[in-house]
C-alpha cells in the first residue's frame, strides 16, 4: 500500500486465533445487551479495535478480511492518511461553531470539490448534512421548493434511509419500516428495471419497465403534479439491481420533458464505488440534484445534495441546514478522502476489483446452482442466491453463506428484498492477494451448502 492508504500498523492478512465470537466480544455482547436499545443490530457477532487496509481486527485478536467497508464508507481505507492528516489538524483548531452561525472554509471547499465532480458542466451549489437520509429529505424539500408540486415517484427495490420521509420512499418494509407508520403522504412507487427477475425477460426489460413506470405517473400521479423522480443509479438495499440499459435515460427524459427534478440517489454508489465517480455517468445521466453520503469522507459523518444552482437557490435562506451539517471535522476528513481518491486512481482500482471479482463469481454460479445471477460494476458486486434450477430467492443459503464467511474470517453482507442476495464492497485499496483469499473462502461457504 502506499503511504496514502495505510492506515494503523495492521498486518494485511486473515488470522481467526479463537472462536468467532471470542471471549472479549462476548463479554462486551452482555454489556451491548444491557445499555444499548435492541433494535440496533450487528451483522457480525465481533467488537472492533482496529481496522486499516483491507482487514478488521478485533478484540480478541482475530484479524477478518473486510469485504463490507461499513457498508460502501471506508472506500479509502479505515484511517486513510490524508483523511487523518486533515481531520487531526482540524480537530487542533476547532471541532465546532455551526456553519450557520460563523461559516468555514473547509464547507466551501467541499462544495466547490463536490461542483467539480458530479455529473455536468451547469452552475452548481451544494448543502451538506450528516447522512444520507437526511440527504435524501433535503432533496425533496428542495425540489418541492423550487417546482412548487408535492408528489414524489420513487422505485421498486429502492432504499433512501430511515427518516419518516426516507421510510416512505423506501421499498423494503422489514426491517426499516415494519411498526414504524404512519409514513409522509404523497409518495407514489413504480416499477424498475430488474433485468433477472423481469416477467418477460431481460431483453424488453428497459422498455417495458420505462413504459409502465411513465404510465402510472401519467395516470395515477400526473406528471404536472411530481416534484421529483428518485432513484438509486445502482440500487443497494434492494440487492446490487443494475437497472436495465436505457431505463434511466428514458426516465431522466422524461422528468425533463415534464419539469420533474431528477434526483440521482448515489450515496451507496458515489466516490469511486463503481469505477467511476458516480454510477450514474455509466450511461451519461446528469441529474437535476444528486445525494451523496457513505464514502464521501473516509468514516466521518458527512452527506451533500449537489445540484442545479436554479434549483438549490429556490429555497429561501435558513430553510437548508443542521446544527452539525458540514461539520469542519468531517469536512476536513471530505477533503482527505478525495484527495486519496485522486492520488490513488480508486476508480482504477475499482474496475481492477471488478476484473478480479466477476470472472471468480462467475465459475463460481456455473459450478453452484445456487447462484442465480452475478452482477453489479466496480467494487460493487453480488451475487443473488435461488432455489437451484428457479428463480426462487434461497434466503436460507444466503445467510449460511454470509455465516460461514464469518467464521472462517470474512466479513460479508446480505442484502436484498428477498434477502437473498450476499454483497460485496471491498475497500478499495484492498490488495488483491486478500481479495481473492476472501474470494477462496466465499467459495468454500459456497460448497459447504451442499
């Protein structure tokens, strides 16, 4: 690794040295149990001390290869060095003073970085808040401000947070929504382009699913009622799903043509994660407004809406902030991240993860039934697991595989609106040796099946 990723003096390998969970993490389990509300689960059974590079240690000495990267955060690594350079020199200076009281520089710097790397060549502004479903919500607040309408379309599968708004527009009702109602009004869900699981197949797949989703907003909606189309360019939580070739753009169209505010949601897939800066770019959209969150900062709590400067400068002033948004602290980590970004080529190293990772998982799915599907772009990949010989999703096999990659010393996650899907987002200064280790061990959890 080079002196910009490294992160604490971690040996990069696997070492499972006690039982997974082990003894201390035990213990801390009990203590956790005691002061810590139930529903804050944990993928892993495991406590953390120190994480870098490509692993995760624990307390008990058990060192994991990180396939998760809290969730697509850690894209830079755990303690990148220029993110800890910055942040420590920040930190000297002062944690806090609220940007809306006496502003700062390091929140300049950031908009002027995020107007530099979206999508686009218009005049742009940003806000910047704490994550991203906060994002999300200020982007609708946002384009209602500007458009004056009230209806918000989001799409089958899609995630956007845990907020009551972002519960709304989320697809998926267990875990994020089950018992948590009643949600904000003027939400309307239409179909996406799932290419594997498309009734008629993946070939009319972008068409059909363009056209039934511009339908029922015509007819159920009204397109002169929407504020805002919203979606995920790659969507997560709802399994890894690349939208079919042509979805996109058909529906980007169409908001244009219906002054719709197009908001591409890229906080799982922004920075680098798909081997571009963001995933929208793949097929050339530039949205009206983008969300942006997770590996904007190296760790640190950060999030941004960037858009059009018409758009964002529609809601009057003191209408967008937070006490702690843009906080100097994160902004500082932000700026770090980036400038990792930019010295090691991340999406360079993305696509060269992407090389590694497809042709291994492919041999896999012809050597295992259960695999259905192989997809995503980048270091952004999963792969979906059904009945052998069906399309029915196997839950059950995922979490065994997702359990058996836990003990051996692997860290992956599931993922999905069946559940049925493992994903995995390396960080992306991983090495390659430890990336294909944890591929040997996803393969052995594979055969394990049976």
């Amino acid at each position: 690794m080079t002196e910009l990723s490294k992160g604490p003096a971690l040996p990069q390998e696997r070492r499972v040295v006690t039982a997974i969970p082990g003894p201390k993490s035990q213990e801390l389990a009990v203590r956790k149990q005691a002061a810590v509300a139930a529903g804050v689960g944990a993928v892993m059974p495991v406590f953390a001390a120190r994480a870098g590079g490509g692993v995760l240690e624990d307390v008990d000495g058990n060192s994991f290869i990180d396939l998760g990267s809290g969730i697509a955060v850690t894209s830079v690594g755990n303690s990148a060095e220029a993110v800890v350079r910055r942040a420590a020199a920040q930190l000297e200076l002062f944690t806090h003073t609220c940007v809306m009281v006496t502003p700062y520089e390091g929140y300049v710097e950031v908009c002027e970085e995020l107007a530099k790397l979206t999508p686009g060549d218009h005049a742009k502004r940003s806000a910047l808040f704490n994550s991203g479903a906060e994002a999300v919500e200020n982007a609708v607040k946002i384009a209602r401000s500007y458009t004056g309408r009230q209806a918000v379309v989001v799409f089958d599968h899609g995630y956007h947070g845990r907020t009551n708004l972002t519960m709304a527009l989320t697809a998926k009702n267990m875990p994020y929504k089950q018992g948590f109602g009643p949600f904000a009004p003027e939400v309307y869900r239409v179909p996406v382009a799932y290419p594997f699981r498309w009734p008629t197949g993946p070939d009319n797949c972008a068409e059909e699913a363009a056209a039934q989703a511009i339908d029922q907003i015509s007819k159920q909606v009204g397109a002169q009622n929407v504020a805002a189309i919203v979606i995920e360019p790659l969507l997560g939580e709802g399994g890894f799903i690349e939208p079919a070739k042509g979805f996109l753009p058909r529906i980007a169209e169409f908001a244009r043509d219906n002054g719709i505010v197009f908001v591409a949601d890229e906080i799982q897939s922004g920075f680098c994660r798909t081997g571009q800066w963001f995933a929208c770019e793949d097929e050339g959209i530039v949205p009206d407004l983008i969300t942006t969150a997770k590996g904007i900062a190296g760790g640190l709590p950060l999030a941004a809406v960037t858009g059009r400067a018409e758009i964002m400068d529609a809601v009057h002033s003191g209408g967008l902030g937070g006490t702690y948004g843009g906080n100097p602290v994160a902004c500082a980590a932000a700026l770090g991240a980036i400038e990792t970004m930019r010295e090691l080529d991340l999406n360079a190293k993305a696509r060269r993860i992407e090389e590694i990772m497809k042709p291994r998982l492919e041999k896999m799915a012809q050597q295992h039934g259960v695999i259905g599907e192989v997809r995503g772009r980048g270091a952004m990949i999963a792969v979906e697991l059904v009945k052998p010989g069906t399309k029915e999703p196997d839950s059950e096999a995922t979490s065994a595989v997702a359990r058996h990659c836990h003990q051996a010393g692997v860290l992956v996650l599931t993922t999905g609106t069946y559940g049925n899907v493992v994903r995995f987002l390396p960080p992306l200064v991983i090495g390659e040796d430890l990336l294909n280790e944890g591929l040997d061990v996803v393969e052995e959890a594979l055969a394990s099946l049976g």
